[in-house]
C-alpha cells in the first residue's frame, strides 16, 4: 500500500500529465482551426491565412452585389458578393468573394461594401499559385475570424499552466526531505 505522500506525488504527476495531454488537444484544436482544418470550421480564416503568402496579379471588378438568403429567426441574410477578372501567366481566370460581409443581418453593411468595389475598377487580386482559380480580392484577417483559435489558446495556455503545475508540485513534494526519524 502506498504512503500519503507517494499517492499524492503520483495523483499530483498524473492530473498533470492528463492537463497537459488536454492542452495539447486544445492546441491542435486551435491549430485546425488556424489553418481551416477542417475547412468547415473555418475556411475563411484559413484561407485568407495562406493568401498571405501568395503573389498579387492586377485584376477588374466585374460585379458587384448584395446577396439576400434566409437567415435565423426570420431575419435576412445579407452579404456583399464581388466578382473579378484576373489573368495569371496568360490565362484568364475569372473569380468571386462572398466573405467580405462582417455584420450578416444588416443591409447597409452589404451595401457599403458593394459600393466600395465599383465595376471596372483595377484591384489586386492575390491567388494560389499552386491552383491560380482560387484567389481573393481581400485577404485581411478580422477579429471574428479567429474567435476558434482564440479560445483554443487560452484552454492550451491554462491546461498546460495547470498540468506543468501539479507536476512540479509532484516533483516538490518528491524532492522534500522527509519527517525526521523517530528516536
């Protein structure tokens, strides 16, 4: 049977490491979502990550609209859809954006955006080098996008703060010298 203090070191130890192995999840979990793994997740957080890297070509907007879909509770959707002509080393691509939209059940907001992007305005259009159809007009990444990957980081950075926590004081305890012997 095991003393007091060898099973609290060994609790101590072992809620550490379960806290850590939970952190570790939370970092994947913040990672995926970094990275829109699964894309379901968040696609346009991922996407707009990695158009970043990805070179600029001179393109024209060639529509530009508000689109309107049910929403919840009986409440449009609104969003701003922006459509562009690009060409990439001789080939002419043709692409739309519909993500631009911040505030979804507000009209005006669509509208703003549609006025900003004019057809036969020049834009620079920033596109996959590796796949050349897929590109964006705007690749900025806003707040909302990384609410996942927010929250995510804070569970990995408290669950690892606790896990390395009760491990060491495992460890403290181990290390302490022992009540003297009886006389």
């Amino acid at each position: 049977m095991l003393a007091g203090g060898q099973l609290l070191v060994i609790m101590s130890i072992t809620f550490g490491l379960l806290l850590l192995g939970i952190g570790v999840f939370a970092l994947f979990l913040g990672l995926r979502l970094l990275w829109g793994m699964p894309a379901a997740l968040s696609q346009t957080s991922g996407v707009r990550l990695a158009a970043r890297c990805w070179p600029a070509a001179p393109g024209t907007i060639i529509g530009a609209e508000v689109r309107v879909a049910p929403g919840s509770d009986e409440e449009p959707f609104y969003d701003a859809v922006v459509r562009y002509a690009y060409t990439v080393q001789g080939q002419e691509y043709e692409g739309a954006q519909d993500d631009l939209t911040y505030v979804s059940n507000v009209q005006d907001a669509a509208q703003a955006i549609v006025a900003r992007y004019q057809v036969g305005a020049s834009v620079l259009v920033y596109y996959d080098p590796q796949a050349p159809q897929r590109a964006l007009i705007d690749r900025s990444i806003r707040p909302h996008h990384l609410v996942g990957l927010s929250l995510a980081d804070l569970l990995f950075l408290l669950l690892v703060a606790g896990g390395l926590l009760a491990i060491l004081t495992g460890l403290a305890i181990l290390a302490a010298p022992g009540p003297p012997p009886p006389d």
